[in-house]
C-alpha cells in the first residue's frame, strides 16, 4: 500500500524560502563580524571620548494594517542594540490621490544614560527621552519599473531642553528584482533634516540601503544598512534586521448584492492595493 499527499511541493515554495533564508544567514554572519567589531571599539581605552563612528546592530518590527482602502495603520518597535535605545513609532498614512499620501504619527525616543554617553563623548547620568508629533507629505511617481517619492515632514519635538520645531526631507527610490519567480524589491534613500534654533543649518543626514524579501504573504524578512550622520553626535554605522508583518484590511465599505446571485466566497470589498513601505 503506498501513501500518497493530498498536496504535491511546490519548487518555488522552497526556493523562494531557500533563498530568504540563505540571506538571512549571510546578513546575520554580518551582523556578528559587526558585532566583534563594535566589542573592540566600545570597550576599548578611551573610547567615548573618541570622535570615530559607532557601529551597532539594529532590530526592528513592523506591523502594517490597511484600515480602508485608502487609510492605513503602522507600528513600528525599534532597539538598537549597542547604543540600547528604544523607539515606538505610530503612523496613520492616508492616500489622498495616486500620487500624495499624507501621514500624521507620533514618536517616542528613549536613551538610557550609557547610549547618550556613546553619542555625544561626554558623561550622562539621566535618561533622555523625547516624544515627538510628526505630519509629512509624500509625492509617489513610478516610471519603467522604478518607484519614486519625495517626502517633506514638519516634527514638534518635545525634549528635556525645550520644545523645537524640525523639517526632514526625504528622496527615495526603489525597484522590484525577479530571480526564478521569487520577486524581492531593494530600495535606498537618503534624508536631511534641521531644528529651527537659530543659527546656521546643521549637517544631519540619514543613507539607508535595504531589500524586502517575502517569506509568506504577511511576513517579510528587511535586512538593511543605515549611516547616520550628525554635526554634533557621533556618526553611526547600523546594520538592521527587521520583520515586516501584513494583516488584511479591517474595515470594507458595504456592497450591493443581487437577490436573484448570491455572493460567492471571497467576494466583497475591493482588494488593498499594496502601498510601499515608506513611512519610518
């Protein structure tokens, strides 16, 4: 008697899993010979009074629910792991056209005492916490392939020394890669930012190199790599791993049905369409 399954393996299942996981192991050899090396720069002598850059692992979560069609909801947990800060971060993108999303969230810092020493090469003995009220503008145009955006964002900080007000503009660009019908999409950015205090502009930017890599339909495995420049904090090398986690949307707008054909299974609102992950 020979025992048969109901279900035959799909090839490209277990290539496209094959392949996230090989990457996933090669970026997490990465991160170790990263690690080694923020070992030796950290607990070295005089190291947080050395102006060099920090290297750190970064490890983030993310999860993304289309409210509507139209309105979204991401949170997002963020730790990186040298410098021991936290990050919550909540957005609400909302799609007013084709090609505008308008996104109101709210963000909240917390650096312990030895992160901020790291940083800023003097001694801390306090917390630094912010939190943040954040309102962008996001233009979206895509042409052969390539996806585009330029986003402008105005921030009310709330910090210990006061509160200010803070513009960051932000150019992206990505596009999708097809490797034996496993479809990946890398994308860079780079953004600049500046505090309304007086005085010259300040040079802070952000790089940001990464590819979203499906596991399933709702999860997707982000590796990535992050410099962070500062005029008066230390530079930071970050190399990220992140979980991206998809619900299906919540709220669907009500239909009519005829009496006469009853509606089939799967029938209802309109599909989500998939928005990139650009918010963060």
């Amino acid at each position: 008697m020979s025992v048969k399954n109901d279900k035959a393996v799909n090839p490209a299942e277990w290539k496209r899993l094959a392949l996230v996981f090989g990457a996933a192991m090669l970026w997490g050899c990465l991160c170790i010979s990263a690690l080694s090396a923020i070992g030796q720069e950290v607990e070295g002598g005089n190291s947080e009074t050395s102006y060099g850059a920090v290297f750190s692992n970064a490890s983030y979560v993310e999860l993304i629910t289309p409210l509507t069609s139209k309105i979204g909801l991401s949170l997002y947990g963020f730790y990186l792991g040298n410098l021991r800060i936290s990050i919550a971060l909540a957005e609400v993108p909302i799609t007013v056209q084709k090609h505008l999303v308008l996104t109101p969230s709210y963000l909240y810092v917390n650096v312990p005492p030895p992160g901020l020493s790291l940083l800023t090469t003097k001694p801390a003995y306090r917390t630094y916490r912010e939190n943040q009220f954040r309102l962008a503008a996001t233009i979206v145009v895509s042409w052969h392939g390539f996806l585009f955006s330029d986003r402008n964002m105005y921030v009310r900080r709330f910090t210990p020394f006061g509160d200010f007000n803070r513009y960051r503009n932000r150019i992206y660009i990505s596009h999708s890669v097809t490797i034996e019908r496993y479809k990946m999409t890398p994308f860079a950015f780079y953004e600049v930012y500046h505090d309304f205090q007086g005085g010259p502009w300040p040079r802070r930017s952000w790089y940001v190199a990464a590819v979203d890599m499906p596991i399933t339909r709702h999860l997707t495995f982000q590796p990535s790599y992050i410099r962070q420049d500062d005029q008066y904090l230390r530079s930071i090398n970050f190399l990220g791993t992140a979980l991206l986690i998809h619900t299906n949307q919540l709220f669907h707008p009500a239909t009519k049905r005829s009496f006469c054909a009853p509606a089939q299974d799967g029938e209802g609102g309109p599909a989500t369409p998939k928005q990139p992950d650009m918010e963060r």
